[in-house]
C-alpha cells in the first residue's frame, strides 16, 4: 500500500544534527504511527514520505521552514524570579507553561536561573536547525473511522 493521504503509516527513524548527532531514534521500539496528511509529523518530512511503499527507506533534510522554524530571539525572555515563586524545584530545561496576550497556551523551556532573574525560551528546542532524517516504511493501512475523526492512531496506550 502507498503512502497517501488518510493512510496510517508506521515508520523507524533516526533523526540527526548537521553535525551527525543522533536527536531521536524509533531503533529499538515499536514504529512511529501516523496518519498521512493531517499534521502528525513535520510537513518536510510528511511531504517527503508521500507515495512511499511498505519496505521503502529514504533520507530526507528537512528545512528549519518545513519543521519547527526559524529560532526567534525575541522568544527568549527574563522574568523577575518573584513570578516563579508558585513553582516547585525550579530548574534548568524544565518545561512551563505560558499565556500570550489573547490567552493562548504555550511552552517555554528554563534555559538559565539567576539569583533575580529566569531566562525561558519559547522557541521549539529544534528551530532553526535542518534536520536529517533516515526513515524506513513498516506498515501503511487504511485509517479508522475514529482515527480520522481524532485525527491520530489509535494504538493500545490510547485513552478513547
């Protein structure tokens, strides 16, 4: 079966830096499930896979703009450590919270704690960077009804 739109595919990957640094692999663990065109991996990546086989492998570099964007400075900001007070060990890479002017949620990461002062970094942990991918095709079938109605797999930790 081929990858395309609606289909579930199940993939092993190895993600890596441009300095050939593994960031995440599947080696190991059961496959990564998916469903083809509806935003569940990265569109570089998703793009590349469209019209793979079962048994097919391929490399892909996927572009800052075709993962998680560029790294925007603007996203890193102090905060009076007085605001971090609510919050219990308090560390570095941990993850929080964060709402913008119109209420929406977001997640910035603690990249450095001062006496005074918290530095967070809204930036996904990966952008700016182009990432090189190996991936392997396992397994493509015809999404469920319910799967495409809460547009992901449904595998057995699923809570539905």
């Amino acid at each position: 079966m081929t990858i395309k739109k609606d289909k579930v595919v199940e993939m092993h990957y190895t993600l890596k830096s441009d300095s050939g640094e593994v960031i995440d692999t599947s080696k190991g663990n059961d496959p990564m499930p998916f469903i083809q065109g509806h935003g569940n991996i990265i569109p570089g990546l998703e793009r590349a896979l469209e019209g793979m086989n079962v048994g097919e492998s391929c490399d892909v570099s996927v572009n800052p703009e075709d993962a998680y964007g560029a790294h925007h400075p603007e996203a890193i900001q102090d905060i009076p450590m007085e605001a971090m007070k609510s919050i219990e060990n308090l560390e570095l890479g941990m993850e929080l919270q964060s709402k913008d002017d119109q209420g929406n949620v977001f997640i910035v990461r603690v990249k450095e704690i001062k006496e005074d002062l918290v530095t967070v970094d809204a930036n996904h942990p990966l952008a700016g960077q182009t990432l090189h991918f190996n991936v392997s095709i396992e397994n493509v079938r015809e999404a469920t009804k319910d799967e495409l109605n809460h547009g992901h797999v449904h595998t057995s930790s699923c809570s539905h």
